[in-house]
C-alpha cells in the first residue's frame, strides 16, 4: 500500500471531475524539504522557520538564515515557497531570550508581536529572506496578525530591509509577496479590511480553532472540546475564503485541518483549492481526492452549513468518507 501510493507522488491531485487541487508541504528544515519533494508537495506552503532559533545559544545570523533559505528555495526550483516569520512564544520559547512568565502565554507574548517589539532580530530575518527571494519564488507570511497596524508596522520593517540591502548592492525581488495567517478571530473579523493590506491569505486552523471555541490545543483535560467542524469555526472559514475571493487575493490552508480528509467537501465547496501540511499526509490526502466528486462534495459540504453541531456536521463527513472510493 506504501508502495502504490508512492506511485501518486507524480499524479496531479484532481477529484474525478476534474477539480484541480495543490498540495504543498508544511516543512521546519531542509531535511524536511527533501521528504516533502519525494512526497510530490507542489512547492512550500509553511516553512516554519522557529526551528532554525531552537537548540542553540544565541539567534541566528542573516548568514546563517540567508543560507538555509536559498539551500530551500533553489531545492524547491519553480515552485514557491511561503516562509514564515519568526512564531515563537506561546509554546515555543527559546533559551537565549528571557520572556517573563505569563499566566496566559498563548494569548500573551508571541509570533509578530515579538517581532514587531524587536525589530533588529526581525530585520535581520527579512533582509534574509529577502536575499533568498534572489534564487527563486518566495513568499513572506506574517504569523498571528490580529490588526491592520502590525501588517502596517511589519511591512515598514521589510521596507528599511530592502533599502539596506539596495544600499549594499545585494539582490532581491522587489515584488515579494506579503501574506497575513490569519488564525485569529479578530483576523476573521476584518479579514475584507487585511485583504486590502497584503498579497494572500494562509488560514491556520490550529490556532484559529483554539481561539475561536477557547480551548487551548495542548490541554488534554479539554482536547474532547477541541472541535474543528464547530459551526462557529466553519462560518469563520466562509467568511475568510469570502473576503479573499471579493479582493482577488489568493488563499491557502496549512493547519493540520488541510490534512483531515473529512475537511476536503468543504474547501471545495468554499473554492480553496490549495492546501499545505506535513509530509506524511500527501500522498494520503491526495489518494483521496483522486476518489471523490467535487459536484457531490459541495452538495455535502453546503449541507454541513445548514446543520447546527459539530457532531452532526461531524457524522455527514465521516458517512460520506465511508461510503466513497
Ligand atoms: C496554525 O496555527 O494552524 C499553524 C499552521 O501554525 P502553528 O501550528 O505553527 O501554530
Ligand atoms: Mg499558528
């Protein structure tokens, strides 16, 4: 069976009436880069780069960082590769940067609020990003925007980032598209107000989830009320996917919510046809929408929106994965 579905890696994922969807990898390394390619990802959908900072006794130089992301970029040849600016705190602390304790770190200090409150370690991030956007198609993404003045604030960063490096003669692309994650309900909330403001959209359901129901996604005590088929968290990916497709601007998936395969009718039915994730979910997503109908799917997924529990939106998709391939 491994082997079979290796024979997918090759395959362009279309449902059996000829929806055409994308399929990126989610990746923290270059090791991971070389599973996601074997895996046939098209291009990079999260490259989360907070592992390049763990493990180690200080941050990263632009060196170091610029050489890592163009060994990325020219491994991903043609197709893109969305980085993601630095998304620590929360869970994710580092030794070498002393935050204070918090009695609520996942609402406290974290991802582009950091950033944004060190510009020095943020700058040095773009300015190598950027220099590896000189090798191939890179995309920046903002983590955990929650307002159009942190996307205003960020893009000034990455503007002094290009001047300096204008300045010192070294290459990048000037068009570099800029994206938001938006996986906070206040990004929901304006998400037609921050369509306006960057160059595409990235939902990333692991936190939008948490926020939205208010269960935090490590709590074992509550993970039975971590619901991503809540009809609240389903009304605010149709208001996102809306505010994207009104504005023109690209949009793509990369929680862990673009794996489930039950979540497939619906970014049909929403029109997202590009999902990212990790590497061992490829070529089993894939293996499934090769065996689905789109027409069927969005009948299903329109159904699930008139229903009013995840329980029973749950049961409608786990019928209709049983009932197919
Ligand atoms: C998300 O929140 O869905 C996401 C992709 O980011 P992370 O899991 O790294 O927080
Ligand atoms: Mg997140």
């Amino acid at each position: 069976r491994k082997e079979q579905l290796q024979l997918l890696a090759s395959v362009d994922a279309v449902t059996k009436d000829n929806v055409r969807m994308r399929l990126a990898g989610n990746i923290s390394s270059i090791k991971d880069l070389e599973i996601a390619l074997k895996y046939g990802a098209e291009g990079v959908g999260l490259f989360r780069t907070e592992f390049l900072y763990m493990d180690r006794l200080s941050f990263p130089s632009e060196e170091e960082q610029f050489e890592i992301y163009r060994q990325i970029v020219e491994k991903t040849g043609e197709q893109s590769v969305v980085i993601r600016t630095l998304d620590i705190g929360g869970d994710k602390q580092l030794e070498y940067f002393s935050m204070q304790d918090e009695d609520n770190p996942v609402l406290g200090f974290r991802a582009i609020r950091i950033s944004l409150d060190n510009q020095e370690i943020f700058k040095t991030q773009l300015m190598a990003i950027l220099r590896a956007s000189a090798y191939g198609n890179v995309k920046i993404l903002y983590p955990m925007i929650s307002s159009l003045e942190e996307v205003r604030k960020a893009n000034e960063v990455l503007q002094e980032a290009k001047q300096e490096l204008t300045a010192k003669g070294i290459p990048y692309s000037d068009n570099i598209p800029v994206g938001a994650m938006i996986e906070v309900p206040a990004a929901v909330a304006i998400a037609d107000l921050l369509a306006q403001e960057v160059d595409f959209f990235s939902i990333g359901t692991n936190d939008l989830v948490q926020y939205v129901l208010a269960v935090d996604r490590m709590n074992e005590k509550i993970a039975h009320m971590y619901h991503p088929y809540h009809p609240a968290v389903l009304r605010m990916l149709r208001q996102t996917v809306m505010a994207a497709k009104e504005a023109g601007i690209p949009i793509s998936v990369c929680g862990e919510l673009a794996s489930d395969e039950k979540a497939l009718p619906i970014w049909i039915y929403l029109g997202v046809s590009d999902l990212s994730m990790s590497s061992q979910s490829l070529l089993r997503v894939k293996h499934r929408i090769l065996n689905i109908y789109a027409s069927e799917s969005r009948e299903l997924a329109a159904h699930c929106y008139r229903l009013s529990t995840s329980s029973e939106v749950e049961a409608e998709l786990v019928r209709y994965l049983g009932t197919e391939t």
